[in-house]
C-alpha cells in the first residue's frame, strides 16, 4: 500500500511542478506582488497536500522588511515557510538554479543564489540581500549551511546576518520541526548524509501522518549586536524552542 501511495504522491507533484511552471511562466508575470505571493501561497499548501504534509503554524511573520532566521531539514522547508509567509524570498544554494524545473521555480519565486564553495560570492550575497531588505522584501535564510537532522540545531554561519545589522532590519527566528506517528522527530523528512533529491521524495512519499510546525518566534533588534553575536543569539533561541516542543512531547 505503501508503494501504490508513493506512486499517486509522485503523480501528483509532477502534476503541480507542471502547474508550478505555467503559472511562473504565464500567470504571475501579468499579477501585481500580492497576486504573486498569494499564487506561491496557494501553491506550496497543494504542494505540500499532494506530499500528504500538514502544516501547523503558530506566531506570525513579521510584517514589512525583515530577515527569517530557520533550522533547516529538508527541501520541505521552503514550501512549508511558503505557505505561511509567501511574501519571504529565499537565499540557496547555486546548485538549486540548475535543476531541471525546481530551479526554474525557484528562479520565479525571487531566490537569491549563492556559491557556498566561493567565500567572495557571500559578499555579492549580502548586498543583494540589504538591497532587498531596503526595498521592504522579506528574506528567509538557513544559516546553518546545510540540514540537520531535526533533533538539534548545527552552528550558524554569520555572513548574511550582516545585511540585517547594515540596513538595520529586525531578524526574526523560525523553528521548523517535522513529526509523524512513532516519530516525535520525523525521519522521513530528513535530508541528510549522500541521500538524494528522489530518494527522499520516495521517503516522504510513502509516510504517513507527516506534520511540519512552523513556529514563528519575535523579531529580534539587530541591535549593538555584531553579527557572530547574532548569530550566536538567534541559534540558541532556535535550538530553545526545539528543546521546549521535545519536553512538551
């Protein structure tokens, strides 16, 4: 039964990339941003219903410019935090760009791209992110570098909090926590180690009862803060409220 779910799921996702892909191409150019966000919104929730994901948030996004701070899991992340705060444009890495139809997706939802081999292409990153910042957009970013996998937070890169301390724009922590039945820290949503993009479609394909908490916690003031102590502050507000839902499970 398990395998005849996965096959439907898969069906299904390739259905809404091709409806990812019109609508990128077609619809969203010809709508103002609040179309454009409320497509990417109603997007990722189908999306994410076609995976037989659940999303629960609680708190809210910070209205206006700001910088989302997450833990990161999986590639679920980015339509999980799509579908509660659609206005958030992401920072991934380069490689994403390349992807046959995910990148193009991407591309449509504003990602900035960085190459996290090259230290100097952190630096374009940043001014790109204070522009966007400036202009009032909300950006969301996985310091980390990479997914955990979902019991505990990794150290966070400080690089691109410096666009926050420049244009003096609040950062706001997000904690992303994945569970299913059995499971208080899903498994089938990791994305860890040498597993690849379809194999861990194929895990999360084929679970059942997969929730994702969206947990939107206070902005935190940039502050006199240097960015390392930011980063430092913001990973152990995160790493806080993972430990907070574990002793409440």
């Amino acid at each position: 039964m398990s395998t005849l779910l996965a096959i439907w799921r898969i069906l299904c996702v390739i259905g809404m990339v091709v409806r990812g892909l019109w609508l990128a191409g077609v619809v969203m150019p010809r709508r103002d941003v609040a179309g454009r966000r409320a497509i990417v919104q109603r997007w990722s929730v189908r999306m994410l219903r076609c995976l037989g994901v659940e999303v629960n948030v609680s708190g809210s996004a910070h209205p206006g410019a700001v910088l989302m701070v997450a833990n990161h899991v999986s590639w679920l992340d980015i339509p999980a935090l799509h579908a509660s705060a659609p206005q958030a444009r992401f920072v991934s890495k380069s490689a994403i760009a390349h992807w046959p139809l995910l990148g193009r997706l991407a591309r449509a939802g504003g990602t900035l791209f960085i190459e996290r081999e090259r230290k100097r292409d952190a630096l374009r990153v940043v001014h790109e992110v204070a522009d966007a910042l400036r202009q009032a957009d909300a950006v969301a970013v996985f310091p980390e570098g990479t997914t955990g996998d979902g019991h505990g937070v990794l150290p966070f890169h400080a690089n691109l909090l410096q666009a926050a301390i420049t244009t003096g724009t609040v950062v706001q922590p997000v904690v992303l926590r994945y569970s299913e039945p059995g499971h208080a820290v899903s498994i089938a949503a990791q994305y860890t180690g040498g597993t690849t993009l379809m194999q861990s479609l194929m895990k999360v394909c084929r679970a059942r009862g997969l929730v994702v908490d969206v947990r939107f916690l206070p902005p935190e003031p940039t502050g006199e803060l240097d960015r390392r102590a930011l980063a430092e502050t913001l990973r152990e507000r995160v790493a806080a409220e993972l430990q907070a839902i574990d002793s409440a499970t």
